[in-house]
C-alpha cells in the first residue's frame, strides 16, 4: 500500500515570497492533517480536513497561511507572505476516519525563509 | 504551561540497558494516548498506543496515570537501532476533531 506522498521534499525561499506544498493522502482515507514541526520541537496541528472540508483550523495563522482539499482527495497548503520563522518541515498525515484511528504520517516538505 | 511536557534529553545510554522516559500532560479531556518514534530527517511513526491498564510490546512497555496525567515509556535490552527521538502524544477528539498534540521529544541515544 502506498504512503502519504508530498512534494517537493525540500524548498528554499526568500522571505515574503510565496511557497505551496501539495499532499496526496493514503487511498480511501477520508481525514487529513497539517503539522508544522520547527527544529526541536514535536509536530503541531494546523489544520485537520474530513473529506473537503475543515474540522479544525484553530491553530493555522489565517492571514498568511491557506489550505484546501477541493475533491476530498490531495491537497495543498500554501504560506504568503513567508516569514523567517515559518522555516520548518511541513508533514501531511492521513487517517482512514475521524476517531480512534492511527495517522500515517509523510515524509514532510522541509521549508527554509531567508 | 506546555500541553504535553517530557525531557528532551539527550539521554545515552549503553546498549543492553534499561531506559525509561516520562511525560505529563495538562488537558485532563485527553482521551488517547501514544508513543512515536521520529529518525533524524523522517516522519514520526507510531510506536505503540498507552492504555490505563499498562501495555507491553516486546521490549516496550507503556504505563498511563489519568490521575496524575502521566505516561511513561520503558525500554528494555535497548539496542543501537532505538536511538531515535520519542515523541509523548495526546489526542482529546470533540467536535469532529482529533488532531494529535506533541510533545517536544526525548532524543535516545544507545552506544555500544
């Protein structure tokens, strides 16, 4: 069985430039997650879609961070303007449905401002 | 105060050894509970889910105190391949939403 697969693997920007990352879910998994996981520091949530639309987005910087899933399938999230302190790498999980089961994790978008 | 506090470590130790890791936790609504496994550069991966009652895995066991809010991790006849960063995790679902909540990682490594 396939994996979460993301691209690109890595990504150097200039800041206040704008960057995007696309995510592609395990085949038949309904829910899907953004972490952002800075240097020393575990993953933390973003955002959390069922299908295409948002569960949570309680902790996504709304006025330079966006995402959708418009077909409840891949999705993307882009930064704009990025800031120096959005340098982390950028992990998309995907999990069969809400509630109780495991989240598999991709191997991340690793971003970096200058 | 942080949401899910551990050591970050680094903890070394020799292989064969005995190495037990702790964390607590502040949002008593948690409902679940883990350990990842993160290799330098790669995603987390799940290690083995917490139960009140204690769980063993091999090597691996977990204990969870709701009461005290604390989850432990202890690894037994530690071998070179366990150097990794293990990540306390909790989950409190509501609303639809189930997103994890990470702690910061305690960074293992074994020396042979």
């Amino acid at each position: 069985e396939a994996g979460v697969a993301q691209s690109p693997r890595y990504k150097i920007i200039e800041k206040r430039q704008s960057v995007a990352f696309w995510c592609n879910p395990i085949s038949g998994h309904a829910t899907l997650y953004w972490y952002q996981q800075i240097l020393g520091q575990g993953p933390k949530l973003l955002i959390q879609f069922q299908n295409n639309g948002v569960v949570d987005d309680s902790q996504l910087p709304k006025d330079r961070f966006s995402a959708e899933r418009l077909k409840g399938v891949d999705s993307t999230l882009k930064i704009q303007p990025a800031k120096l302190e959005d340098s982390a790498v950028y992990l998309c999980a995907s999990s069969f449905l809400v509630g109780g089961y495991e989240q598999y994790f991709g191997p991340g978008t690793r971003l970096t401002v200058t | 105060r942080k949401e899910v506090e551990q050591d970050p470590g680094p903890f070394n130790v020799p292989e064969g050894a005995t190495v037990a890791f702790n964390c607590t936790y502040s949002n008593s609504a948690s409902q679940s509970f883990f350990w990842y496994r993160q290799d330098c550069r790669k995603e987390p991966k799940l290690l083995m889910s917490v139960y009140s009652s204690g769980n063993e895995d091999g090597r691996f066991t977990a204990q969870l105190n709701r009461a005290s809010q604390y989850i432990s991790l202890l690894i037994r006849d530690s071998k070179l391949s366990d150097s990794a960063t293990y990540l306390c995790v909790v989950r409190a679902t509501g609303g639809g939403a189930d997103g994890l909540t990470f702690g910061k990682g305690t960074h293992l490594i074994i020396q042979p």
